[in-house]
C-alpha cells in the first residue's frame, strides 16, 4: 500500500480512538477497487438494493462472536445454517416433493472450501482406493486442483473443446477408472460462464459407480432464475440422476457479504465421510463438517438476512437485470471490430478475445481500467487464446449505456499504442526458464524492472507488460514467478 495511516503496525504503544481508528480503516479502503456501483467486473457481486449493506452488516454484528464449533451451544446458528441449506437445496431440484428429498448439506466459508469437502467426502468414503483419484474438466475451477494438492488426491483433468469450451462426455467417461472417487463439471464454469453437459456426464460417472459433482459455486444462484425468465438452461442440478453433490457460493450471486457457500449432497450417508470427528484427547470431542473448527456466525447471519430481504421475487428480478446487462455488454462486444466473444453468453459471464492481432487484449484491459472499468484478463492455456472476463451482476444494468462507447474508446487506444512487444531477454526468460532456476536475485530484479519491487509498493496500474511475460511463459513458470511476486508484497508492517 502506498499510505501507512498508521507509519508502522497494527498494535500501537496506546490505543486509539474509535473515530481514528476508522478514519484509518476508510483512508485504507480508499485505495481499494470499487466494490459497488457496477464497474469491477471480478471478485465483487452487487446487486445495487438500497439498505441491504447496512441490514447485512447489522446481522454480521448481532451474530459475530457466536462459534459455530458447537451447534447445541448456539442454536441460533444451527437454525439458520439450516434454513440456508434448505433454501439451496429448494433452488437446486432437492427437498420435498422433488426427486432428491433426502438432500442434507453444510454452510462452509467460500467455494473453494466446498470443492475441497466434497473432494474429502468422496475420498474418505472409499478408504480402500489407496491412490484416489479425481476427474474434472480444465475449465473446471482452479480450486479443485488445490483440493486435490491438498488431499493429495490424483487429478485426472479431460481438455474442453476449444469451439465449445466444454469436456467431451464420452472423454469424460473414458477418463474413469478404477481408482477414480469423484468426477466434477461446472454449471457454468468461471472462466467463460458454460455450463457443461452435466447429464452426460452425471450418467458415466453413476454407470461407473462414482460420485460426480457440480460445481455451481459460480452459477447456482442465477441458473434456476435465469430459466425461469425463459432463458434455456440445460438441467444441472439433483434432478439430474447421477449427480450426488452441488455447491453454490452464497457470497456470489445470492450477494451476501464473504465468506458462505453450501455444499449439498443427496442423501445423509454421501454427506457422512465429510465429517471430521475427534474424541481421542483429553478435550472437547471435535465434531466438524468443515475444515475450520470455530467459525464466525458472522457470514451466516449476514447471508441468513440477505436471503430473508432479497427473497424469491428479488432474485428473479435482479436475474432479469443481470440478463440484461449481459446481452447488453455481449452487443457492446460484437460493435468492436477485432473482438470476439469466447463462448455466446449463457449465464452471467461476458468473456472475449481478440481476433486482430493489433489490438492487444492486455493493452485493452489497461486503457479500460484508466476509463474505470475494471476487468479480469485471463492468459492464453492449453490451446485457447488468451481473453478476458467479465463477471456480470445486478449493478451492471444501469451502467451497460457507458460501457459500450468505453469499450470502444479504449480499443482505438489500443490500436493507436500497439501491441506490448516484450524486451528480447525477457521473452527469451520466459520460454526458458525453468521455475527451480529461479533465484531470489533473479525474481527481485524481474520484479524491480516490471514496477512490482519494494515490499510496500503497490502493483503498477499498467499491468500489460506483465501479463505478457506471464503469457509467454508455461503455467508452472507463471505459478513460480507469481508466488514470488506475491510473497514480495505480503511482507510485515513493523
Ligand atoms: C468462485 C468459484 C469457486 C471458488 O470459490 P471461492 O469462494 O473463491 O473459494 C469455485 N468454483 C467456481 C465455478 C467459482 O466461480
């Protein structure tokens, strides 16, 4: 951060004021990208209902200090947990009435942690598979790999169609054997918001006896809306036979505040080796369902009370909204010569490349963040071109008129300052270098001459000479020299 309100760190000889304090907390948050008010297109849902901030602070506050370690100790939490499940449950074909009246599920911290549970969930029910073994798509989320890496399980990823940036179902099959314990898909997927053909795939993975997971942490929220405004949305979710765990990030399009999603599983008994329990020690037996054992009641109350105003009727509408920014910024898309869209939009992501090779999508992503658009480049991977992505909510309604001229705009900007053509030496680095050559010394030069050096240094805002480093190099480079860079950054205040 360029601004130190406090000149050192976070504990100071006496304490502070309260008003000071928060002065110091607003000076901070100042240098943040715009949470609200439909520009940053990535990490923030929005959905733009006046007093729903404030109604969800105040639940977060009410409900901060209660430990969700124990369910019997705070039955407040136990009930609200469990209005939420049933809520995601209702949406996603489960409950009663429904042909998955059995579904059971738990509120986890985000949706990285509901990949990792489920990912755990069908691991530990076959403790004979002594190498488990998971199958997912490449488009599937990066946090299924971090799952696997975590649990050490194996990954057995199935390339998507670069047309139809999905998996290929008979691929899909063909990649299960014997030792695979889960196979996922995406409905949609992040990167460019397609939903794949999850009852194909549902069905090889039951024909083989395996779990398979949807993970709608993305979508899961808006799908069943979106079809319900006449979009068509394949099926997806329990209603599809063979689909035995969904997630669904609440802190996404159910815009709550961070830190909820739900992992639903069909029946209790798929749900069981999720748990964690503990008793041989001479404290408290550890019953836990997810991977942290006290959990702030915070989130929860906060999601509880986003739900309860929001309700049905504001979904749909802030759905309608959203499909029509989308539709909106897709036609914004198609108006620049030398763009084309990834996929056509499905759900509720924009994302598109460049076909003209004078207008550098890198360059472009800068001269929108100078016009105040804030957009998430993505690199070029396994055959497909590099893009960029636009995470589409609510909010962007009302803004979609000034994009368009924005996109536009910043396109002639683009063309009329070239493509990044990057230093010899580094393009040459990049295709060479092997991430165990790295050196302190090496990375910490690199990073100096990108404008990423000095440990308090904010990233530059031009970022397009570094993500055409980034591009030119093999992902295990980009995750070396990125973890670098990264640690530079995250260095103590004393
Ligand atoms: C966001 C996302 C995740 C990971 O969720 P976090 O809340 O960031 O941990 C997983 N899968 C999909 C499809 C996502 O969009």
């Amino acid at each position: 951060m360029n601004e130190e309100p406090t000149g050192g760190c976070a504990l100071p000889q006496q304490g502070l004021p309260a008003e000071r304090v928060l002065d110091e907390i607003h000076l901070l948050r100042a240098q943040d990208r715009p949470t609200h008010g439909g520009q940053l297109f990535a990490y923030v849902y929005d959905p733009a209902v006046p007093g729903l901030d404030e109604l969800a602070a105040t639940a977060y506050a009410a409900s901060a200090h209660v430990n969700g370690l124990d369910p019997t100790a705070f039955p407040s939490l136990l009930a609200m947990e469990n209005a939420l499940v049933g809520a995601a449950a209702e949406l996603l074909g489960g409950g009663p009435g429904s042909t998955a009246p059995e579904v059971v599920g738990s509120v986890t911290s985000g949706g990285t942690e509901s990949l990792i549970l489920a990912v755990k969930a069908a691991r530990d029910a076959h403790p004979e598979i002594s190498t488990p073994r998971l199958v997912v798509p490449a488009s599937g989320h990066a946090a299924f790999a971090k799952a696997a890496h975590y649990l050490r399980v194996g990954l057995d990823v199935v390339p998507v169609d670069p047309g139809t940036l999905r998996p290929d179902p008979a691929a899909t099959a063909a990649a299960i054997g014997p030792e695979t314990v889960l196979v996922a898909c995406s409905a949609p997927s992040y990167a460019h918001g397609v939903i794949d053909p999850v009852g194909e795939i549902a069905a090889a993975a039951a024909a083989a006896g395996v779990r398979c997971h949807v993970d709608a942490c993305f979508g899961g929220w808006t799908l069943p809306y979106l079809r319900r405004l006449g979009v068509p949305v394949p099926p997806f979710d329990f209603a599809v036979p063979g689909v035995t765990s969904i997630s669904v990030d609440l802190h996404k399009y159910a815009y709550a505040p961070k830190g909820v999603s739900v992992l639903l599983h069909r029946d209790p008994a798929l749900r069981a080796p999720q748990y964690f329990a503990y008793a041989d020690w001479p404290g408290y037996t550890m019953i836990n369902p997810t991977i942290a054992s006290t959990r702030s009641g915070g989130p929860i109350a906060a999601a509880y009370a986003t739900l309860r105003h929001l309700g049905d009727d504001g979904y749909l509408r802030l759905a309608a909204a959203t499909r029509d920014a989308v539709a909106g910024l897709a036609d914004a898309v198609r108006r620049v010569p030398g763009l084309r869209l990834m996929a056509e939009p499905e759900s509720t992501v924009v994302c598109f490349t460049a076909t003209d090779p004078e207008l550098d999508l890198f360059v472009l992503v800068d001269e929108l963040t100078a016009r105040g658009w804030h957009t998430q480049p993505q690199l070029s991977y396994a055959g497909l071109p590099a893009s960029v992505h636009l995470t589409v909510t609510a909010a962007v309604a009302t803004r979609v008129g000034e994009f368009s001229p924005a996109l536009a705009e910043a396109a002639k900007a683009v063309r009329a300052a070239g493509p990044v053509v990057l230093p010899e030496q580094l393009r040459t680095l990049a295709g060479t270098l092997t991430p165990d050559a790295l050196t302190p010394e090496l990375v910490g030069g690199l990073a100096a001459g990108l404008g990423l050096g000095g440990s308090a240094a904010a990233p530059p805002d031009r970022m397009a000479v570094v993500n055409t480093l980034l591009d030119a190099a093999a992902p295990a480079l980009r995750e070396r020299l990125l973890v670098e860079f990264v640690g530079l950054l995250q260095r103590p205040h004393w």
